[in-house]
C-alpha cells in the first residue's frame, strides 16, 4: 500500500508549480481530482509541443492518472458541485493570487470553519502576506530574487536562463508536497486540517540557505559561476569533448581526485585549461567509460534518458514512442506515470455523483 493510498485531493491549480505538486501526491498513492473551468482550462492543455491528439506533452505527462472536473466557480451551483467534492476530500490545492478564493466566496478561513479536517495549500510566488503577495510573476523572478540566480556562471555579463524551472518545480512543488505529507500526519494526531502557505519565491531561498551562511561566515560574497560547486574549480565543471557533446566533472574528494588523474594520466593537479585541452581528445563515451570510477558522467539529452541503463534497471523511464515519460520517483513509478491524463471534464459526472451531487444540476445554469 502507497503512502497516500485512500487520500482525495481537490486541485484547483494550473500550469506547472500545481500540478506538479500533486503529479507527485498521486506517485504517493492520493487520488487527485483536477478542477478546471470549461472556458478557461489550464493552458498546458494546449501548449506545444503537442501529442497526436492534440493535448500538450507536457499537460499529459504531469496530469497521468488524474481525474478532470469541468467547474466554473463563478456560478453559484458550480460552486456548490466543488464544496460538494470539498466535503469528501482531503485536500484542496491552488495556485490562485492571494485573495481570489474568497473573491470567489471560497474563503480558505471560511472552508476551514466548515471543513476542519481539510488541508488547503496555497501555492503563490511571494506568499500570502508581505508587499509583493499581490504581484504576478514566474519561475525567472522567483530565482532572481531568491538569489538563486547570482551564483551562475555568466556571458557576457549576463546570467544564463537555468535549463529547469527550479523555483516552480523545486520551491513549488515539491515544498508544497512536503508540507501537504506533514500535514497529513499531523492530522492523524490533531484532528485538524490546516492552510499552507507556500511561497516559491522563499522554497527557492531555502536552496540557496548554505551559500547565503558562507556568506555571512565569510563576509564575501560569491563570484558568478566563480565557487567550488558553481564551475570555479577545475574539479567541478562540464567539459567539452571531441564529439562536441559534454562530460560532467566532479571528482571533488582527494581519493576520487586521485583516480581521476591515474586514468587521464595527470601527475600534477591540471588548472582548468589544461583540462579543457585534455577532454577535446576523446569523445563523451570514451572519457564516461575512463572515468566510471571518478565521478564523472555524460551529459545527456533528453533523447538519451530513455537508452541509459540506470534508468532502464530502475525503470526510471518509461513507455514508448509519444509515451515515454520520467516515471515517479516512488515504488511502482512506472506503472503510474503511465496512466492517462484526463480529457476536459472527463469525470465531472462520476465524480459528483460518488459524493452525492446530482450532475444534472450543473446544467440549470449556462456555463
């Protein structure tokens, strides 16, 4: 049995903070119950790239084996359909600006007062309180002013774009997971439900927390991709190989220092040019095959995940074709992860019904 088997969770959320959170509730075991409204959907729906059947890639991959509901909140049986699943689930997630759930008469205080056993978690940027809790904004601002951005390494005078949404995924989302868990347990011993505000802004920051207490040790603040662990180190960098493709290099330890100058045949510790020069002489492979024992690894793409035996031992990867997807990270992942995600409203009958809402309902008023 999953952790969370038998857990119901309402998600109002969009985009990818959200519904990666409960991506990860569902790996858990949770069933997750996706709200969307018929004239707004999420628009990952429709992002591209797109599958053969129209539906964005990415909306299908972090939306495996949910199930949808087609709500608009603003009408007042809608409304009544959504506190009618409230009052058999767990949890309600949202990603709202602060003060759009009670605009909506849906108040996280008043829920709670009606609902005491509910947990509600509040994904925003910067958080329910504080002068920029109303501001719009995404994953870039959220690492920039976490601090986050200042350790990478620049170009032109200019941080790069991280290659990974960091703050939404990382800050957000699994933040968001963390505490709903916790949440979850404490109310096994309380009783109570509780609202969690979850600010990626400071979920970011939290990652940052060792580099900032360096700082303060140290009085001096970190150079741009200029530290040990930010590519300032021969030690610890990516290199470019003879193929054109990339090694990771990271042999920080003195013992695994010293196997890597055995197999590359250095006497002397080498300095980041003369590391630059050695890797141009062989491919990514032959140096990933050199180096196995010197923590040292080939960058992949993503086209490669699927090849790699590590992840094919572990069925970290999984599925074929269109459907190949990165599995949960959980026991029995892969057979999760390829479950299929919902179509626009796919179950707002059946799932009204299980807790007693007359679908039928939905229809006295236009939607």
């Amino acid at each position: 049995m999953r952790p969370l088997e038998g857990t119901r969770v309402v998600d109002l959320s969009r985009l990818l903070p959200g519904p990666m959170c409960s991506w990860y509730l569902v790996g858990l075991g949770a069933s997750v119950i996706k709200v969307e409204s018929p004239d707004g959907a999420d628009y990952l729906r429709f992002m591209p790239p797109l599958r053969q059947d129209g539906t964005g890639a990415w909306f299908s991959a972090i939306h495996a084996g949910k199930e949808s509901v087609a709500l608009n909140l603003k009408l007042p049986t809608h409304k009544e359909a959504l506190l009618a699943l409230l009052g058999e689930a767990d949890v309600l997630l949202e990603s709202f600006r602060p003060g759009v759930l009670a605009r909506l008469g849906l108040d996280p205080e008043v829920l709670r007062e009606r609902f005491p056993r509910l947990i509600i978690c509040s994904i925003t940027g910067f958080g329910q309180t504080g002068p920029r809790r109303d501001s719009p904004g995404h994953d870039l601002g959220f690492q920039a002013l976490a601090g986050g951005l200042s350790l990478s390494a620049e170009h032109d005078g200019v941080v790069d774009v991280p290659g990974v949404q960091i703050a939404d995924l990382a800050g957000g989302a699994l933040t968001a997971a963390l505490r709903i868990s916790a949440a979850l347990f404490a109310r096994t011993k309380t009783g109570d439900g509780a609202w969690l505000d979850v600010s990626m802004t400071e979920g970011m920051m939290a990652m940052v927390g060792p580099a900032l207490a360096g700082v303060a040790a140290s009085g001096t603040l970190p150079g741009p991709g200029a530290e040990v662990l930010t590519g300032g180190s021969a030690k610890y960098r990516v290199y470019r190989c003879k193929d054109g493709r990339s090694l990771a290099v990271a042999p920080l330890e003195p013992k695994f220092w010293s196997a890597f100058c055995d197999a590359v045949g250095v006497a002397v510790e080498p300095d980041i040019e003369v590391l630059t020069a050695l890797f141009a002489t062989r491919s990514r492979d032959a140096w990933t095959e050199l180096l196995s024992d010197a923590c040292c690894e080939p960058v992949l793409s993503l086209d490669e995940l699927a090849q790699e035996p590590q992840h094919l031992a572990r069925s970290a990867v999984s599925g074929e074709g269109e459907n190949i997807r990165v599995s949960h990270p959980f026991e029995g992942g892969a057979q999760t992860a390829q479950l299929p995600a919902p179509s626009m409203g796919q179950h707002t009958a059946e799932a009204l019904r299980r807790v007693g809402f007359d679908p039928a309902r939905l229809e006295e008023e236009p939607s």
